[in-house]
C-alpha cells in the first residue's frame, strides 16, 4: 500500500509516522495547489480567447471625398472671452441651483469641456465648487 493510500485510510492515519504524515499533507498541498493553478490558467486562456473573438477596435470615421470642390476652412476661431449675456446666464442658473441670489456669486472663468462626462467628473466638479463656497 502506497502512502497516499494510507494517508487516505483513517484507521492507519494513527500508525504513520510523523515523516510519513508530513510527507502526505505535502503532496496533498503540492497536488491542490497544481490543480488550482492549472484550472486558473485555463480560465486564463478562455478569457484571453474570448478578447480575441469580443474585441473590436473603434472604427475611425473617414473623411468623405466629395465631387465638389472644397471650400476654404475657416481661420479656427481665437478663444474670446465669454460675452456678458452667457455669463449672466450661466451666474442665473448657477444661482438658481443652488437656491440663493446671483449677488454674491463671482463667476471668474467660463471654459467648454470636450467629450462626455462621467459621473465621477460631474461629482468632482461639484466637490470643488462646494470647496470654494463661502
């Protein structure tokens, strides 16, 4: 009988030495943690068979080419200073929000964020307005 077999059997788990049992709850250990990491490595290999297959890059919108000849773009527009009316608006609306008078609220710089916003932008955002209150 062979010592994994032994180590198995409860009633001849008393005779083993104490060599034999170390020797056992090491190959238990070594054969546990093999399989362990042979079952992570093949959810390893699924995942990353799976990527290949889900995967798809964005697709760069090309530039349609038209019969027509272009027109000259536009010189880009030089980044003026908001006029007065936007900033009266956005001081009103800012006000409204957060249910007090426009009379003490200072609106420094007014600039246009690009792109979409997450949820974490929009509540930073509102952290550091809240950080400035007097």
């Amino acid at each position: 009988m062979g010592l994994m077999e032994q180590f198995a059997n409860p009633e001849t788990m008393h005779s083993l030495s104490m060599g034999e049992k170390l020797a056992g709850a090491g190959i238990t250990t070594i054969m546990g943690m093999g399989i362990t990491f042979l079952v992570l490595i093949l959810l390893w290999g699924c995942v990353a068979i799976m990527t290949k297959f889900t995967y798809r890059p964005k697709k760069e919108e090309k530039p349609q080419a038209s019969a027509a000849p272009a027109a000259t773009p536009a010189a880009p527009a030089a980044p003026a200073a908001a006029d007065d009316s936007l900033i009266a608006v956005i001081s009103a609306a800012i006000a409204a929000y957060e249910g007090g008078s426009a009379n003490n609220l200072v609106v420094r710089k007014i600039s246009r964020i690009s792109g979409d916003t997450t949820v974490w932008g929009d509540a930073g955002r509102a952290d550091c307005i809240d950080s400035r209150k007097f």
